[in-house]
C-alpha cells in the first residue's frame, strides 16, 4: 500500500474516533484464554420496496431486524436517503413497532420517534459514488456515447454526493479522485481513452478498496461492456470484499445479456450479492433509465448499521434483515447476504486494513 | 493534466539535447516554443521544421508518444509508430493500416480543421452558445437542449466525437462555456518541429507508386512504413553518420536498408572520413577483409554492411559494437572475426535477422557479453572440451548440432567451441547447447579454479539440462555449493520427478521446491555460513531422497528438510513460524532501526500468510507429532482436536458459478481439486474415532496438502511485490499453484519457470502460476503488475521490463551494507558528475571520459554529451547521465588514473579519502554485490552485480526483459538519495521496492527500449522523496530514522 493511502486512512480514522468514540469491547473473564479478534462495525445499505415496487420511506431504525448467523443484532446508526446518518439511542431489536403511514408514489411510513440520537455530521451526509468506466477495445463502438451517458448521470446527481470517477481498461485510472465539484468529474469523464485489454474485475477490486476507505455510505456504479480478458483476481474475491465493505456494486452492462452470459451471470450475481442491481442497457435510452434507477436508490436506501455481537465464526457470516410488523409484512428488502471479517490487523502494509470503520477488540475463546 | 486551452504547451526542453538528432549542440537552433527554451549562447542556427496540425499535446496523444519528450524526438517517435504499430502484414511491404493509423490519420484531418477555425492568430474563439454550431461541427457533437445553464453536448457524428475525445480536445471546458456568459477561447495552432535533414529529402524519398502527391512530411510518414522505419532508423544514429549517410547516396536510396538500419544501424559511426570499428584502429584490417571494403572508405564499407547476407553482417558489426573495448578487441581479432562470423552464418543466411518484428537472435549478443575469460585470455570451458564433444553428441535434434559435434572431435582449443557457440545462437532454443554452454558458465565461473566443475558433473547437468535446467540458477548463486552437492540435487529430483502418484507428486514437488526456496533466501542472507553450505544443502534434501512414496512419508521428509534448514540457521530444529518468519524476515540486528525494519518485512509475510489463509507450521507439524504419538497408542493430546478444527476453518470464496457453468466457461483451467480436498480433510473425526488403527498411521499423510501450501506461501511472501493485490485478496493464489507440469507433454513444466495461467477468466476462479517456484520474484510481479496505476494517460507500462525492475527491488536486501558503502555510492556517483563538470572546460579531460563512457553509451548519445560539454551545458547532461554511468565513470577513472585527482571536486576527494579508510567497503567489488541487480535471464544468475552494459533492445523471446536487467541505475540511485537524507542502509529494505513502485507508476513511455523515460520516472521519483512526498519513514525521538 502506498504510504498516501495509508495516511488518508488514520486520518480518517482520527474523524472516526472523533465522531464515535472508541468502544473496546471488554475481554471476557479475566483468566479465560481470549483470543483477540478486531471486528468491523457492520454497514448495510437497504433498499426497501413495496409490492408494486415503490420505495418505502420514513422508516425508524424498530422497524428493522437484523440478524448475523441468526445471532440478533442491535442497530448503531441509521439513516435514510441523503440525510445525515445518526446514531441509534435506543436498541432497535424488539423496540415499538412502527406505526403506520400514509403511503404514496413512495410509500411514508414516517412518525416522530425519538430513537435517532445526534447526527454524524456532514462527513458522513449523502453517499460516495464510485463510478467506474470502461474504455477497454470492448467499449469502442460506442465509446462516445456511454461517455455522453456517463456525463449525464454525473450532472444529474443533486444532493450531497462526493463523486469520483474511475476508467479502465487493462490498467485502472483514477480520473478523478473524489469530490463534490462535479465539473471536475466532468473533466474526469472528458478526458478518457479508449483502447487496450479489459481487466474489469481487477480495476473493481481497486475501486472497491478505494471506497472502502471512506466514511459513510458508498457505492460503486460500474458502466462496462461486460467482458474482461485480463484480470487476475475472480470476481468472487471482489464480490466478497465489497460485502465486507457494505458497499452495493450497481452494474450497467451496454451489451445485451445474451450475448455474453459469462459476464451477464457476474453482473447480475455480484450486485444482488452486494445489495446492487444490474441493469443492461443497449441503447441510450435504457442507459438512461439505468442511472435513473440508481439515482433514485441512493436516494432511498436505508443506512444501518451495527457492532457485531461476539460470534466465534471467523468464516463466512449470513446477514439477515426482516421488517417488523404486518404492515411491512409484503415489503421486499434489498441488501447484502452477508460477509466475511477481515482479517486480523498485526500485520504490515501489505494488508487491506481501511474499511472505513471502528476496529474494536471482541473476545472468544 | 492541463487540457492545451488552459495552459501552455510545456514538454520538457532540453537546451543541449535538443536536435540532437540532427544537429549539434553549438548549433542547436531555437525551439518550436521559443517560450519554453532557456536562452545560452549554444543557441545560434535554427534547424529546418516541419508543422503537425494542432497542439502537440493531442498529436501525441493520438500517435500514441509520450508527451514527456522533447520537441525533436516527435517526428522520430511518430515514425518508430508507424512504422512498428501502423500496418498490418509483412513490415518491407506496404499492408493494411491498422485502427491506430487510421484515426491518427482521421485526427490530422480534423485538427487541419480547427486549425483553420481557428484563423492566422491561431486561437479558436467561441463568444456565446448561439455561436458554436461550425466548431461543434467539426467536433462531432451538438447542444443537447437549448442554450443557456442546463445545456450539455452529446454525439452527433461519432467518428469525429471519437477523435475529439481521444484527442483531449477540452470539451467538458466548452460545455461549461457554453453553459454561462463566458466565451470559448482555446489556442489551436500548428506546432512547428524540428525534421532531420530538410523537408526536400524526404519528399524526395517517399514512395511514388499510390499517387501520394503531398510534400508535408507528416503525412508522407504517414503513409509510407518504410519511409517511417528509415527515418526512424537514420534519427538514432549520431549527426555527422547521419548526414555522411545521406551524402553517400540521398536518402531515397537507403530505402531498402531500412529494416537492417533500424535494428542495425545505431552503432555504425563515421568520423573524420572512416567507419570506428569494434576494436578499433588496430581491428579495422580484419573489418575491411570481412566486409570487403576498408573502414576508410565509409561508403563502401556501410554498403557492405548493409547488403552482405541479408543482414547478418551488420547484425553481427553491431552486436560486437555494443561490447565493452576489452571484449571488442578480443572479438575483433582477425582469426576469430572471421571464424566466428563463418560459424555464425553457417551455410544459410535465411532469413535475414531484419525480417522479424523483433531482433531476432538475442543469444548471440548474450553470448559475446557472457563469455568468461580464464587467466591466460582464453574462454573458460565448463569441464573440459571432451565433456562437450559428449554433450553435442547427445544434443542430436538439430542440424547444426550434428555437424559441429561431429567437427568437435577434432577441437584443440576453447576457442572452437566459441565458435560452435556462434552457429548455436542462431537456433533459437532454450534448451540448446547454447544456453546450456551459458548456464553452466555461469556456475562455473563463480567457482574458485581449484574447485571447478567436474566434467563429470557438467555432463550429468547438460543431461539434464532440458527438464531441471532452470532450477540450476541457484548453483550460479552459491558458488559453495559443490559438485558433490549438484549431483545429490539432481538425483533427488529424479526421484521426485518419477513418483507415478500424480497428486503425491504434485504436493513433493511443491513441498521440495519451497524448502530449497527458504533455504536459498536464507543462505543469500547469509543466515547460512559459507562453511555450512554444503552440509546443510545435503541434509535439507537428503530426506526427499529417503522415500516418499507416499503421504506419509512425504510429511515426514517435508517435516525433516525443514528441521534441517532450522537447525542450519538457528541450530534448533524445532522453530516456530514466527520464529522462521523473522528470520527469513532478515538476519538479527544490533541497532533499533535494524529492527524496526526487520519487524516490518516479518509482518509483510505474516500478513500475506494471513490473507492467503494458510494454516501455520506450528499447527501442521504439532498435529504431525500428536497423530504420530496417537497411531504408537498414545492418547490424543488435548490440543489436538482444536489444532485438527484449524485446519476446517478456511472456507472457499462464495461460489459465484455453478459446477456446469465453470465446466463451459473455463473448461480446462478452473481446478480445485487441491483446494476441495483440503476442504473435505476432517482429523478431527479420525481422532475421535475410536477405531481408527492403521488410518492414524497414515493421518499425517492427509497434512501434507497444507503444509505444501503453507510452505509455498512463504516462498510467495517473501516475495512480494510492493502493492501486491492477488496475494491480499484472493485466497486461492497459493493454493492454486499447479506443480502437476499437466499443461505440458511429460509434466517437465514442473521444474519450469511458473506461467500466469487463467488471466481474464471470470468463471475460472482468478489466476495462478503453473510450474515450479523458478523465478518466482519475476513471476509474481508479472502477476501483479497490472495493478500498478500509471500515474499519466495511455502511458505505456510493458509487461516484460516492469517485472524486472520490480523483482529487481524485491529479491535484494541491505542488511550486510554499512554506512560507508552507502556513502561510497554517493561519492561515486557525485564524483562521476564532477569529472564530467570539468571536463566542460578541459578537453583532455573530456575525450578521457567520453573513451570511458563508449563502452555503456551509443555514439549518439556520446556524441550529444560531447557537444553538450563543450557548450558547457553541464544541468543538462547531468540530467541525461544515468546514475549508472556516472558511478562507473568515477569508479573506471580511478582505476586507470589511480594518482589524478587534479580534476576532482570536493566528493572525489573525499571518496579517496573514504577509500583510503575502508578500502573494501569502497572496492567496486563489494558495491557491485550489495547495489547490483539480479541478472536470471541475462546472466543466468540471482547474484547482484554491475555489469556495466549499454541497455538491451528488445529481443525476440524476451521482450524488453534484457532491457530492465541492463538497467543497473535504480538501486544506486535510491542508495545515493536514501545516503543524501541520512537514513540508515538497512532501511534501503523498506525504501527501495517503495520507491521502484512510484517510479513504475510515473513511466511515461513511448516504446519497448524507451529506457529515457525509466530515467525520467526515477529522477521525478527522487524528486518527490526529497519533498517527502513519499515513502517517508517513520520517526523516533522527533527524528527520521538514521
């Protein structure tokens, strides 16, 4: 790891520190034999629906049940679209059921309560997006284009997105590093090549790592014509460290799915795996609708989050997230399935240490 | 990066090198960018210049140039594009333009356009939205929306919106223009570069046939390769070569030669009326009987050259031209000239060694580099000539073999052999005598004459030569290893090589290959004493040779080799992997900064064990033991149940593809066969068991997939290459290794250099090496090296030099380096600088150096700095002089001037005095062990060393691999910058593959040989250190470490 990188991430860390507190949790009795394990709080980015697909809002953290290996989870912080997440001042599991709201287009199902503590801040406000562009030989018919496309979903987003702006082809270029300034985006997306092999899954792995060195919500939009020749990490390892990240991966194929079903398989398994969509868009307008879709999902995803509680599998953890209450009860959820911790932290510089998130010392034996 | 409407265009200038292609530095004319160019009285006479339509930055851009160069190298690089990237079909016909061409053609038609929007002042000028509809146009977009604040541009003619982006033409600047009050103004005018000779020549030489009629020598380039490729070939060579060229004939009529001068043609140097021969003066007799022409009459002897045998004349002329003067004279000798030339012409000239698209025989330059002297000048011959009658006899695959070994019955004298060695180049195989003759050359000469090769032993290896050969670089290395120790090795892994099991085979070789991987690091660390070498190499594999027939006995003689290396280094068998991790980590340090860094690189192993999710050695050999004690009829240990769960723990990554899925898409390379069994080994369950019996005999057999990996990860680990991302983040990596050879007929790739198997196979389950663990610093970084981001757009970052210069920065490390050597690095370095300061003002002095720097410098570049000095443009050569040239410079001019110290400054003075002090820390010797880089395909060796070579071309089979192994200037560099700021010399192990990594991301190259732009990239690393703008260390005490 570059030692940049590795200063942006204890400078993050520090704003971390500053915004929660440090919360150790305790070894357990003294004189057991504890093997210390550094867990990440869990994010999860939810995307609630109802039965004729409208998002759900004004939702409270009680109306949230979250599970890991069945083990019942307590809600740290909430939020919902771009407002700023807030820590949760009340144990959400079992809590008041909601009451019911009027729903609309977007169904509301707001009320008063009082369980949200203070905000987070404006760091952790509104979401950054990753948008990652390929400009491999793949691309090249219609490179002008997607590139237009891209341009235009750029524009479009209003609210407090960072936005940063990645292409790729057999190397990654980070075009533009991210930031609030969207003409600089632009000037990212203008500024392009086209040409050479497609290492799409390599260049995800990067931006994946990338995001997950930032605080707040993150997502990663991929804009690709599918086919990669020439990455050296599968796209399972990619899948699995944007799940342990709690970063949704929303991947827009421009070639219809078809004709590639390697690449349309992945699309569709690594964004329903992450809590993303996949969307494959030939023409213009399908694109369109495609940044429209996720536009609106980041507008209304839900922000969970929460410290694990101790669980002696260091393997592969299932989330589960459920709505409580009958009035919820044909509302369909969307997010990740899961996640595998990461690893212990003794080690150098080699490691993938930036998540973003608290480390703090859970204990088993 | 600036777009060119907001800033001027700045490529780097240089004053003195400027034309120096075709001018001299005295005459140097002004620069295209007057504004750019530094004012000296060396500026007096303005060169002849052509105009590329637009700003440079987006011609470069299209024509795929570094924009780092300097004007005069525009013209030149745009040829070398055209002419290697433009056409497709055979490079002396004209053949179909490819993709590239044809939009670098599309792009000069449009910004012709532009050009004339806009109009003699040069600017295009937009005042408002209403008004962009005749640039749009030529742009190939259109308002989307009507003007005002939510306007936005999109496509409209795709072909010409193509080349505005890839271009860089400012369109996101326009949209926002266009979007408020303030009007478009962007310089668009046609850049003036400098052309070699005039205008006139080339149109004079461009093809007739196919109408072209135009006189503007940017699209004849265009449309003529061979043109290309001549102009191409004559901008290399130095000035008064150059035009003596034209003089001879017009350049029309060098046409035909262009492919023999491009790949031939840099070295020939005409001066004062004569052709310099390799050699020199005294040579130049057996050149003119050769050639048929004299070296005095430059047009006879250059047409000769060109013409006579298809090319393998001026091959074989620049090959020995690119030799330091010792080693020409020794080829230049009239008899061996000859004889030599004969043997490597052999009955046929066909084909011509300009026909292909790379220089085709790279082991003829690696044989006249190689080549070993004994005491009495004559080449060394491994074992004796009658071992190598035997060896070509038996090397009966080829013609050519079989007619020299049955001429070597015959030979008298080393030098017959060198000459067979000549007729062998041209075979082009990696399992010929050639490279055997190389290889065992190479082991041998590192040994003392009283304990060279046996005949014996070098039969037994050019026997072998074809299936174990590679792994021979370790006998090159350690020149302690005897042949007593050579012959056990190979035994073994016959051994090995003939278990019929093909699994037990597969974890036998990993599990053997790792042990001696550890040993070599720790015995290269000098952690093993020379004394012991033997000793402890034979009873690290001797248990391989005891049976391992089976798992069992697998373990337990992985389990032996191990305790053996242990007790060879630390005098205990039993170590822990912490324990062994430290120390393959480095070698214990006295000092805290010592061990701060040794902590460091121990972590780094750990981490990448942690992230491939290897299980430890601890846990394999305790449930080794336990499981041992349990089949004697001991109860089960209490930890061994938990310590047989760790081996459940790891999971496989969630499948993303079914079984019939992977089976159509990545049929044939998706294999986790190894991987599954690990998965499905339960101990735990054997333990439980109560009636086990003989399974428990044989349970540690079941470890032995483990504890292969686990051994191969710290091979892989110690290995790592800085910003490595496979090794963190796919947990099969190591796993994955394929030891089977299955992906060549007869399993022999199992001793061979790994390959990168399953790049770009979604379904296949990520990459992995397959072969042995040969090379494997090289092959890891080729395996991670896409991951580095270059720092600037569409820059070239090639696949063969990379890897070399990575594992050039992984494979060493610096703890035996003291302060004074490290200080002796600088001084030789800055002592180089001060001569060649001097000799600005002392001709004497500068033909004394420029003899010096013949031997790593092609004539032009002798001849710029020639000119450079004498103008007294000093920066400007001292920014061009490799880190590599200017330390040996210093070094060869004490050699042969031991008592003139009249032109030294103050660093020279203080060097003698250093070298007065610490003679042996100051020696070249010890330098060139600690700061040298590793040569395994140049030299077939590990062992670092200086070799003092001109940097390789590129060659067909090794790409730019010879090139990054020529290049000796990184670690000198680092060492000077890491001395300049006080930091310790062990802390070197931290800074130097930390600093190659930033210097790969900031290579900005136009070619496979542009080793300008490695130089750049290092020096603009350098200068981001010394900002502290990276690889800053830690402090203690408010102090950076020293």
């Amino acid at each position: 790891m570059r030692p940049m990188l590795k200063r942006y991430f204890l400078f993050s860390l520090a704003i971390w520190g500053v915004c929660f507190g440090s919360v150790p949790r305790t070894p357990a009795q003294e004189g057991e034999t504890n093997i210390r394990v550094e867990v990440d709080m869990v994010q999860l980015n939810v995307a609630v629906m109802d039965s004729k697909g409208n998002y759900v809002t004004g939702l409270r953290p009680s109306d949230f049940v979250v599970t890991e290996d069945g083990i019942p989870q307590k809600v740290a912080t909430f939020g919902e679209g771009n407002e700023a997440t807030r820590r949760v001042t009340r144990n959400a599991p079992g809590g008041d059921k909601p009451e019911g709201r009027s729903p609309g287009g977007s169904s509301n199902f707001a009320d008063s309560s009082s369980e949200l503590g203070s905000e987070l801040g404006s760091l952790v406000a509104g979401a950054n997006v990753f948008i990652l562009f390929d400009t491999s030989n793949y691309m090249y018919r219609g490179f002008v284009f997607a590139q237009d496309a891209i341009a235009e979903f750029v524009r479009s987003l209003d609210g407090p997105d960072r936005v940063a702006f990645y292409s790729y082809s057999r190397d990654l270029s980070r075009a533009t590093t991210l930031t609030a300034d969207r003409s600089q985006v632009l000037r990212g997306v203008r500024t392009t090549v086209a040409g050479d092999d497609a290492a799409l899954y390599n260049a995800l792995l990067m931006t994946v790592k990338d995001a997950g060195q930032n605080e707040g919500r993150k997502v990663v939009v991929v804009f690709s014509n599918g086919p990669d020749n020439a990455s050296m990490v599968p796209p399972e390892d990619v899948a699995e460290l944007a799940q342990s990240k709690g970063i949704p991966i929303y991947m827009i194929s421009t070639r219809e799915a078809k004709l590639e079903p390697v690449s349309s398989t992945v699309f569709k398994r690594m964004s329903a795996a992450t809590g993303g969509e996949a969307y494959f868009a030939k023409t213009w307008r399908e694109q369109q609708n495609a940044f429209a879709s996720i536009r609106n999902d980041l507008a209304h995803l839900y922000s969970l989050s929460y410290y694990p509680q101790p669980n002696p599998n260091r393997g592969w953890r299932g989330i589960s997230v459920k709505l409580v209450g009958e009035r919820l009860k044909k509302c369909h959820i969307r997010t990740r399935n899961g996640y595998r911790p990461q690893g212990t932290r003794a080690s150098g510089e080699g490691v993938a240490s930036t998540s973003g998130s608290e480390p703090e010392a859970a204990s088993s034996n | 990066m600036k777009p060119p409407c907001l800033s001027a265009l700045t490529l780097r200038v240089s004053l003195c090198f400027l034309l120096g292609v075709s001018a001299y530095c005295p005459a140097s004319g002004p620069l295209p960018d007057s504004s750019t160019a530094p004012q000296s009285a060396a500026v007096a006479k303005p060169a002849a210049s052509v105009a590329v339509p637009g700003p440079l930055r987006s011609f470069l851009r299209m024509a795929g140039i570094s924009q780092k160069i300097s004007p005069e190298e525009v013209l030149p690089l745009l040829a070398r594009n055209v002419a290697v990237e433009g056409y497709q079909g055979r490079k002396d016909r004209i053949g179909r333009p490819t993709e590239f061409l044809i939009l670098l053609k599309r792009y000069v038609d449009q910004a012709d356009e532009l050009v004339r929007l806009a109009g003699p002042e040069g600017v295009i000028r937009v005042p408002d939205c209403e008004h962009a509809g005749p640039l749009l146009a030529i742009l190939g977009y259109q308002l989307q929306g009507t003007c005002g604040k939510q306007v936005a541009l999109e496509t409209a003619d795709p072909e010409r919106a193509f080349l505005t982006i890839d271009s860089g033409f400012p369109l996101a600047e326009l949209e926002e223009t266009l979007r408020g009050t303030k009007p478009f103004v962007c310089p668009f005018a046609s850049s003036p570069v400098p052309v070699l000779f005039s205008p006139v020549d080339w149109v004079g030489a461009a093809r007739t046939e196919g109408g072209s009629s135009t006189n503007d020598v940017v699209r004849l380039l265009l449309e003529d390769p061979v043109l290309a490729r001549l102009y191409w070939a004559l901008a290399r060579m130095d000035s008064e070569t150059a035009a003596a060229m034209k003089q001879f004939a017009g350049v029309a009529s060098l046409r035909p030669f262009a492919p023999v001068l491009d790949f031939y043609g840099s070295h020939i140097s005409i001066r004062n009326g004569r052709v310099l021969v390799p050699g020199g003066a005294s040579a130049e007799s057996a050149w003119k009987s050769l050639a048929g022409a004299s070296p005095d009459s430059p047009k006879e002897f250059v047409a000769r050259l060109l013409v006579k045998d298809d090319g393998w004349f001026a091959a074989y002329f620049d090959t020995l031209s690119r030799l330091t003067p010792a080693r020409q004279v020794y080829f230049a000798d009239s008899h061996r000239l000859q004889h030599f030339y004969e043997a490597l012409l052999g009955r046929d000239s066909s084909p011509g060694p300009a026909r292909p698209v790379f220089r085709p025989d790279p082991d003829l330059l690696l044989l006249v580099t190689r080549l070993q002297f004994d005491s009495s000048g004559q080449p060394t011959v491994p074992g004796d000539l009658q071992a190598w009658q035997q060896i070509l006899r038996q090397k009966s695959d080829s013609r050519v073999v079989r007619d020299w070994a049955r001429r070597a019955s015959h030979w008298k004298s080393s030098e017959e052999l060198v000459e067979a060695m000549f007729a062998f180049s041209r075979i082009g195989s990696d399992e010929g005598p050639l490279r055997i003759y190389l290889m065992l050359n190479a082991i041998d000469n590192v040994r003392p004459v009283d304990r060279r090769l046996s005949p014996q032993t070098v039969r037994l290896l050019a026997e072998k030569f074809s299936r174990y050969g590679q792994q021979y670089l370790i006998f090159s290395e350690f020149e302690g290893l005897n042949d007593a120790s050579i012959a056990r090795f190979l035994e073994v892994v016959d051994r090995l090589d003939r278990i019929s099991n093909l699994t037990l085979r597969a974890n036998a070789l990993g599990i053997f290959q790792s042990d001696v991987g550890l040993w070599q690091i720790l015995a290269r660390q000098r952690q093993i004493s020379p004394e012991n070498l033997n000793d402890s190499w034979q009873r690290m594999i001797s248990p391989f040779a005891a049976g391992t027939n089976s798992a069992p006995l697998l373990f337990d003689a992985g389990r032996a080799s191990l305790q053996e290396l242990s007790r060879a280094v630390s005098g205990k068998t039993n170590l822990s992997q912490d324990e062994l991790i430290k120390l393959l980590a480095g070698p214990n340090q006295p000092h805290p900064e010592g061990q701060q860094v040794r902590q460091e690189m121990a972590n780094r192993i750990q981490s990448v064990m942690e992230s491939q999710r290897l299980v430890s050695l601890d846990t394999l050999l305790a449930l080794g033991q336990g499981l041992n004690e349990m089949a004697q009829g001991k109860a089960a240990a209490n930890d061994l149940l938990p310590l047989a769960g760790q081996l459940r723990e790891f999971e496989m990554p969630r499948p993303m593809f079914t079984s019939s899925e992977r089976s159509e898409w990545a049929a044939g390379f998706y294999n986790s066969r190894h991987t599954s069994l690990q998965t499905r080994t339960d101990l735990a369950k054997l333990i439980k068991s109560s009636d086990a019996g003989k399974q428990l005999a044989d349970a540690r057999g079941l470890i032995v997939p483990f504890l292969r990996d686990t051994l191969v990860g710290l091979n892989y680990a110690y290995y790592e290459p800085p910003g490595a991302q496979v090794l963190h983040n796919n947990p099969l990596f190591v796993r994955s290794h394929d030891f089977s050879g299955e992906m060549a007929v007869g399993g022999g790739q199992s001793w061979h250099v790994p390959h990168v198997f399953g790049t770009g196979l979604p379904a296949g389950g990520g990459a992995h090496l397959a072969g042995s663990l040969a090379d494997l610093p090289f092959v890891l970084a080729e395996a991670e090296q896409d991951f580095i981001v270059p720092e600037n757009v569409q820059a070239l970052i090639w696949h063969e030099l990379v890897p070399g210069l990575v594992s050039s920065s992984t494979l060493p490390r610096w703890w035996g380096v003291s302060r004074n050597e490290l200080h002796a690095v600088t001084l030789y370095q800055r002592t180089g600088e001060e001569l060649l300061a001097a000799s600005a003002q002392d001709p004497t002095l500068r033909r004394t150096l420029l003899d010096i720097l013949s031997g790593r410098m092609v004539p032009q570049r002798l001849e710029q700095i020639n000119k450079c000095l004498q103008a007294g443009a000093v920066d400007d050569v001292l920014s061009r002089v490799m880190p590599g040239e200017t330390f040996f410079l210093a070094a060869e001019f004490r050699r042969r001037f031991p008592g003139q110290t009249d032109s030294w400054g103050k660093a020279g003075a203080e060097l003698e005095h250093l070298a007065s002090l610490h003679p042996a820390e100051v020696s070249w010797k010890r330098l060139s062990d600690d700061f040298g880089v590793p040569h395994p395909a140049l030299a077939q060796s590990y062992s670092r060393e200086l070799l003092n070579l001109k940097p390789f071309p590129a060659f067909m089979g090794y790409s730019s691999r010879l090139l990054a192994e020529s290049w000796d200037s990184n670690n000198l560099y680092w060492a000077r910058l890491a001395d300049e700021m006080g930091y310790a010399p062990v802390m070197l192990n931290r800074l130097v593959p930390e600093l190659t990594y930033r210097m790969v991301e900031k290579i900005f190259a136009t070619d496979f040989e542009d080793w300008p732009a490695i130089l750049r990239a290092m020096r603009e690393t350098g200068e981001e250190f010394r900002q502290g703008k990276i690889a800053s260390l830690p402090k203690i005490d408010g102090k950076y470490e020293r």
